[in-house]
C-alpha cells in the first residue's frame, strides 16, 4: 500500500501559477495511474487530471490549456503545474493512486473522462489547500 502525501498550495492572485506536488512513501505505485482531484468548499469532489505510468495524461475541461500533469515515477512523485489560475479554481487538492493498466477500472480512463473516474481512485492524501484571489 501507497501513502501519498501533497504539497505546494496556497494563496494565489489569479492569473498566477503553483506546482502541486505529490510524494509517495511506502510501497512505490508502480505501474498505478495518478490523478488529482479538488473539491470546493460546498461543492461535490471533482475530478482534475490523471496520468499513465508512461505519461498518457487527461483533464477536465475547466483546466485544459492553464493545467498540466506530470509524474517522475523513479522519484515516486507525480506533480499539477497550474497557471492562469482563476478565482474557481480555489479547491482542497488531493492527489490519489489509480487502477493498473490491464485492470477493469483502468478501462476507458483515459477516454472520458468517466462518470465514476473518482471512485476508481485509491491511497488518496490529505490534502492541500489552494486559494486564488481575485
């Protein structure tokens, strides 16, 4: 088992930019997909990005374009460079350990994003807070 934990939030006026970082300890994760995640003070968890092991990326339509997803998989650390950031996109980010190539819930991941992409999602971390003001 994974655990991961984020780092690199804060507060930001819009139109600037924080890198995220996501370090794993423990058993490293491998082969797993990587994906970010945010949820808004009131709102529902939403999903953000997530990449393959060998870096096949997906985003959500509200950060394509200003997002961009990495991961250094001998450093067990996946990252979220974001710019341009706005005023909405003021979240909890949690970074979190996905399914295995291979794996039923690794289908159609990348083609989506779908549904239920969140709940095929585990080892999520704690979380780090990002405020963008206006």
């Amino acid at each position: 088992q994974v655990q991961l934990v984020e780092s690199g939030g804060g507060l930001v006026q819009a139109g600037g930019s924080l890198r995220l970082s996501c370090a794993a300890s423990g058993r490293t994760f491998s082969n797993n997909a990587m994906g970010w995640f945010r949820q808004a003070p009131g709102k529902e968890r939403e999903f953000v990005a997530a990449i393959s092991w060998l870096g096949r990326t997906i985003y959500a339509d509200s950060v394509k374009g200003r997002f961009t997803i990495s991961r250094d998989n001998a450093k067990n650390t996946v990252y979220l460079q974001m710019n341009s950031l706005k005023a909405e996109d003021t979240a909890v980010y949690y970074c979190a350990a996905g399914p295995t190539p291979g794996s039923y819930n690794y289908t159609g991941l990348f083609s989506g994003p779908p549904p239920d992409i969140g709940d095929r999602f585990r080892s999520w971390g704690q979380g780090t807070q990002v405020t963008v003001s206006s």
